[in-house]
C-alpha cells in the first residue's frame, strides 16, 4: 500500500494552548482513517495543517511526497477538503458554487461537464441545483459541501465531521459515499459518533489534548475493552485512571 500522507512529529500552539503536540502518523491509499477524540482534541487543527490552511508550529506533512509548506499548489490539488461546518457562500446557487469551485479546480471542457454531472447525481442534488444555498437544509448544505471537496475528483479526502448533524438516513448516505470512494483513495474523516468509526473506517487514532493515544484497527480498538464495547473502550483510553 503507498503512502498518501506522512506526518511528523506535527505541533500547533495557539499561543499557551497546545492544541497538537508531536503527533506522527501516516495515511496509505485504501485507507479510512477515523480521527477520535474529544471536543477540543485537536482533530481539526491536525486537519488544518494537513490541507495547508493553518502552518504549523513545528513538524512536517507530506502529501504524495508533496512538502505542505514548500509545495502548497501540489497538494491542494490532490485533496478535496470538507472543512467543519461545511461552509460555502450562502447567496449562490448550488449550481453557481459548484461552478465557482470548477473554476478554481481549473476544469474545463468535457471533463467539467462529466465531474458535475457525476457529482450531482452521486450526491443527489439535482433537485436544489437552482436554489441559493442559504435555503437549503442542514442535510443538502452538508451533500454540497461534500460535493465540492470531490468535484476535482482528488486522491486524498479530508473530511472533518462530515456526518455531523445529519438525520440517520443521511448520515448512512453520507456513510456508504465514503465506503464507495474508498477503495481508490486515502481518506481521513473525524468523527465523536465511535459507531460510525466501526461502520466506515479501516483503522482509527484517538487524539486528547493534542496527543495521540491509540492507532489501530477498529477491532484493535474494542479489544482495549474487556466489554467488547467501542464507547468502553474509548473511555478506557482517553479517561486511563478511573
Ligand atoms: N485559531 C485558534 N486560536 C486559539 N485557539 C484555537 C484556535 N483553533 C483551535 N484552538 C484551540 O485548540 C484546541 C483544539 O481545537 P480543535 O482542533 O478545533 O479541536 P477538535 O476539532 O478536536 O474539537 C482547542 O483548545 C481550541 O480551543
Ligand atoms: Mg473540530
């Protein structure tokens, strides 16, 4: 399996908060890596560092052997990012934002007209194409956001709670999306809901405080509880000294 993503010793400080403290890990193609960990954790400035929106304070991400600092085109090319919240500019039209991000994404051609086709339809959004994204529900502004992090159809997914606030229907879309697109890509999604890392991911890392504490395979993970119980397990390894 090749290496996607290689993270050294990355560190964040906001100032007296260490937010990410000398997390190492590496991501290959065929992976589903689920992101846990408490809110505060640091799974969204880890995210940040990685698709080159916040520097870090100290340590190195590589993206397909793509420096983030030193080479930030390349490997904003070869992600697609769904921030948290899934923010987009609410006064366009799906349509328009889709063609906006196109644009930037440098599509042109017979290749932009097939990605927004297949876009659309994979993530169903056919119906509200012509309505402002400001109108939209929490479900299809969060089916837009996704559909732009993968419009330039990237290598690398980055998603950073991509199935939170979504009712069940929609996070198990959400879900089976993920697992479709797996096979070809390396993927990070961040997530507090731990069945979901047992119904998507192949491996997990649980982050607290900045720090990372578990890395394995989400049996890996149930086994550190004598409970056989993901939550158990969870709490065994953020809260050691009950
Ligand atoms: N821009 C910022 N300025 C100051 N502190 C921040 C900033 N971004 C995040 N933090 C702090 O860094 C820590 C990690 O935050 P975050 O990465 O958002 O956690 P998570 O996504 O796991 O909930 C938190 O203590 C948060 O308050
Ligand atoms: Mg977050």
């Amino acid at each position: 399996m090749s290496q996607a993503i290689k993270i050294k010793s990355l560190s964040k400080s906001f100032g007296a908060i260490d937010a990410v403290c000398n997390i190492s890990f590496d991501v290959g193609y065929g992976e589903v890596l689920g992101f846990l960990g408490p809110n505060g954790a640091g799974k969204s400035t880890t995210m940040k560092m990685i698709t080159g929106f916040l520097e870090p304070t100290s340590g190195t991400v590589e993206v397909n052997g793509h420096d983030v600092l030193e080479d930030p085109l390349s490997v904003k090319r070869s992600i697609g990012y769904l921030p948290e919240g899934a923010p987009a500019y609410g006064e366009m039209t799906v349509k328009s934002f889709l063609n906006f991000i196109a644009d930037i994404r440098e599509l042109s051609g017979s290749l932009r007209k097939n990605r927004l086709d297949e876009v659309i339809e994979t993530i169903n959004i056919g119906t509200v194409i012509d309505q402002s994204i400001e109108t939209l529900s929490k479900g299809y502004k969060r089916r837009v956001g996704l559909a732009q992090a993968i419009l330039h159809d990237p290598d690398i997914l980055i998603m950073d709670e991509p199935t939170d606030g979504l009712d069940p229907n929609q996070k198990h879309e959400v879900r089976n999306l993920i697992k479709k697109m797996a096979e070809k890509k390396a993927i990070i999604i961040s997530t507090h809901i731990l069945e979901e890392v047992d119904a998507v991911c192949s491996r997990a890392i649980i982050i607290s405080s900045g720090k990372l504490l578990f890395d394995g395979t989400p049996e890996q993970l149930i086994s550190k509880s004598d409970q056989g119980n993901i939550d158990h397990a969870f709490r065994n390894i953020t809260v050691p000294s009950k």
